[in-house]
C-alpha cells in the first residue's frame, strides 16, 4: 500500500496542476477579452470621439466574405478620399451616382469597387465589411427587385439603380447619402453613423 503522506503529497501535487490550469484559463480569458476590448476601443474610440482608429491597418475594413483586394480598395479609397468626387440625383424610383477622381490609378480602384459591389448585391454576397451600414441590408435581401445600370465615363462611374419596392427606394436614398458623407469625410463619418447606430 502506498504510505499516507505519498498519498497526500500526490493529492496536493494534483490540486497544485489544476489550480495552475485554471488560473493559466483565467489568464488566457482575461487576455482575449483585453485584446477585443482592446480593438473595440480602436474601432469606436474611447467616450465616442474615435480617436484611436487605426488608419494604417483599418481592421474594421475587413469582413467575413470581403476578399483581402476590396479591403485594400476600401482603405485606398479612405486614406484618399479627398481626391474623390461623388454626386447623387434621387429619382422617384431610386438613384443616379457619379463618382469620379481625376488620378487614374485612384479612378480604376473606385470603378473595381463599385462593380465589384454591385455584382455582389446582383450574387446575394454580402461582404459583411465591420463598419457596414444596416441600410445595405435590405439591398441584399431584395436585390430581385432593383434594376442597375452602370456606364463608365469621362465624368466617371455612372450608376442607375431603381425598384417598384418603396423600402428599397428609401434604402437606396439612404445608402447613397451614407456613401456620399464617406466621400466628403473619410472615416469622420463612418465613427459618426457607427456612434449614431449605437446611441
């Protein structure tokens, strides 16, 4: 038989490796819920003023079905989107966009994206990018119903979208004043709609 104080000296030994498991788990949640933490403040900013976005990387331009190309478009697009003009007519059944920037590399990342978006909204794929407006939402949802037209020109990329469904009208009149703001601010605006949705 094995003597008592082996026996207790395996038992406490045992109790030993657990508690080391369980505090090394504790350590390891804690970490994980700091670095999202972490990431949340670097997405949203502390006290809602965004301070702390990381324009180098912009993680929050990344999504669970967007290829690692449109995430570098969307960030080249941000990191230059001053040089980007846009303007919309909204038309009783939907909208009509030009978008156009006078460099010509620049000018061909915004042609890929939009068509690059417009097939996914015509496929159902959506790219679920973090900062994705909801308004983008019901464009995937009922994409049977808006009828798309696009040209490019020497004014820039043209596009038509129009629906008999009032719901994706509105849809799109939001989504093209969204697109539209990004145009005008950069990321200033995706923290104040981001902040808007969250209040």
């Amino acid at each position: 038989m094995m003597p008592n104080v082996v026996k207790s000296k395996l038992f406490w030994g045992f109790v030993a490796v657990l508690l080391a498991m369980a505090i090394g788990f504790w350590f390891a949640q804690m970490r994980g819920h700091d670095a999202h933490a972490a990431m949340h403040a670097k997405m949203h900013g502390e006290g809602g003023m965004h301070q702390e976005h990381d324009m180098v990387n912009m993680p929050g331009l990344r999504g669970r079905d967007a290829t690692a190309q449109e995430s570098e478009e969307l960030a080249v697009m941000f990191r230059r989107f001053e040089e980007i003009t846009r303007t919309v007519e909204n038309l009783p059944n939907g909208i009509r966009t030009v978008t156009f920037a006078a460099d010509e590399e620049l000018m061909g990342v915004v042609t890929s994206h939009v068509i690059g978006m417009i097939d996914r909204v015509d496929m159902g794929r959506d790219p679920e990018v973090i900062i994705q407006s909801p308004t983008l939402d019901i464009l995937f949802e009922r994409r049977a119903s808006i009828v798309t037209e696009m040209d490019v020109t020497e004014d820039g990329i043209v596009v038509i979208q129009t629906s008999d469904d009032p719901e994706v009208v509105a849809a799109l009149h939001t989504h093209a004043a969204e697109v539209s703001a990004m145009v005008e601010r950069g990321m200033e605006a995706v923290h104040e709609m981001m902040a808007a949705r969250e209040r």
